[in-house]
C-alpha cells in the first residue's frame, strides 16, 4: 500500500489528475458489478414464488395422464402449447429481472456520487475553479461525467417501463398455461351431450355412454384455437430506448442539477 501512495506521489500533477480520474470511473463501474449482484439476489428471491409454482405447473404436465376421451395427438398439441408459453415466460422473467437490477444498480451508483460530487462542490466553491488543485478538478469531472451517465441511463433506456411490460407478459403467459389446465380438466370429465348403445357384458346387457365426438371435439378444436391466439398475441420482444432523451445541453445540467440536490427515485419503490 506504501508502495503505491510513493508511486501516485512521484507523479506528476497532471499524471496523478488523469489517475484519479479513470480510478473514479473505475470505482464507478465496480460500485454497479456489486450492486447489480446483490440486486439479482434479491430479484431471484422476490420471483422465487413464481419460479417454484413455474416448477410444478411443467411436473404437473408432464404427468398429467391423457384424458380418456382425448386422442393422443390432440393431447400432444396442448402438451406442446404449455411448453411453449413455458419457455416464452422464462425469457420475459430474465428480462424482468435484468432492467430490475440495472436501474437500481444504477440508482445507488448516483445517490453515492451525488454526495461525494456536493462535497466536492462544496470544496471548489471554497477554493474557486482557478485556485483548486488539478487533482481536485479532475475528480469533480470525473464525478459529473459518472452522474450525468446514470442519470440519463435509466431513462433513455425505460428500465421502469421495460421492467413493468416484461413481468406484465410474464403474468399474462402465466394466466394462458392455467388456462391450458383447466382446459385438460374439463375434457378429462366431458360435460356434453352423451350417445348410448345397449352392449352385451358378461352375458349382461348394459348401457355404455360415451360423449357426442361431434359436440367433444368442436370444443377441443376450440380450446386450441383460443391457445394459437393467446401465443399468437403475446408473441413481442419488449426493449424500449428512447433515444432522444438528450436533447440539449441543457438534459445535461438539468440532470446534473438534479443530482446535486437529490433528486428521488421516480419509481415511487
């Protein structure tokens, strides 16, 4: 450690302002890895209710046995339906989770900046721009380059808005696998209009009713066609950017403006 404060102060004022410099950046971007890592912690847990009834919905169908009346290859269709909203709600909650941990990693990034940047204001308004020393002028851009990128990051990217289409398509392909469910449910105990015949069992004449295969199978062509439709319509890519959030110069000192004073997290959370 001694080694290295005897290295930083055999440079020269320029050299030792271009270290503080990256070394603030730096810091910056080791502050968001450790952040972003703990609030991926914290997204797996808050999820972790989801995932789990996820888990047991995929068990409960592959060992769902197929309904009597059912053919094979039309309980394969809605096998295959139930995978395929499965995987798409997977990609949804990955996304979800990734806007999540970046715009609070990002958040913490510029609340710890925005206080170490007003001590530094606080210093050069002391001293004046002119009489401050270069290492400190170094840091104070260093510091205002680091906020202006988190203030704007959030924004221009829509991590808020990302975040709530996401999980909300998440939800959504949750609410068709259900309804997959109960679909198979009900084809498993058929209420339809019932054809009998008189059949010959063990020298015993009974009655055997089987379900309408007219009124049985509309209703399955049905059900399919409702889970077309809801993958159909779910079927989107959510990545929103606005890319004219900066506008001006003066986005920029408004967001700097902002951070100095403390500007709260518009999320409300």
């Amino acid at each position: 450690m001694a080694s290295l404060r005897d290295l930083f102060n055999s440079q020269t004022d320029k050299m030792k302002a271009i270290i503080v410099f990256c070394v603030t950046i730096a810091f910056a971007g080791i502050i968001f890895l450790l952040a972003s890592c703990q609030m991926s912690r914290e997204a797996k847990k808050a999820m972790g209710p989801y995932t789990n009834s996820q888990n047991f919905v995929d068990q409960y169908i592959d060992s769902l046995k197929k309904p009597e009346y059912l053919p094979e290859k039309y309980f394969n269709v809605f096998k295959a339906q139930q995978k395929i909203m499965s995987m798409r709600k997977v990609h949804y909650l990955r996304l979800s989770k990734i806007f999540f941990r970046n715009y609070y990693a990002v958040i913490i990034i510029l609340m710890l900046y925005s206080v170490v940047g007003g001590v530094v204001i606080f210093l050069l308004v002391n001293k004046g721009w002119k009489d401050s020393h270069l290492i400190l002028k170094a840091l104070f851009l260093a510091i205002i380059m680091v906020v202006t990128f988190c203030g704007f990051f959030p924004s221009v990217f829509k991590q808020q808005a990302n975040f709530d289409e996401n999980i909300k398509y998440y939800m959504n392909y949750t609410k068709a696998e259900i309804n997959i469910l109960d679909q198979l449910s009900r084809l498993e105990n058929p209420m339809f209009p019932q054809k009998c015949r008189r059949d010959s069992v063990d020298k015993k004449e009974v009655m055997i009713c089987n379900p309408d295969s007219i009124a049985y199978f509309r209703s399955v062509d049905s059900a399919i066609a409702v889970n077309n439709k809801a993958i159909n319509e779910l079927t989107n890519y959510i990545l929103t950017i606005n890319a004219n959030e900066i506008k001006s110069m003066g986005d920029i000192y408004k967001v700097i403006s902002n951070s100095s004073i403390g500007k709260t997290d518009s999320t409300g959370r």
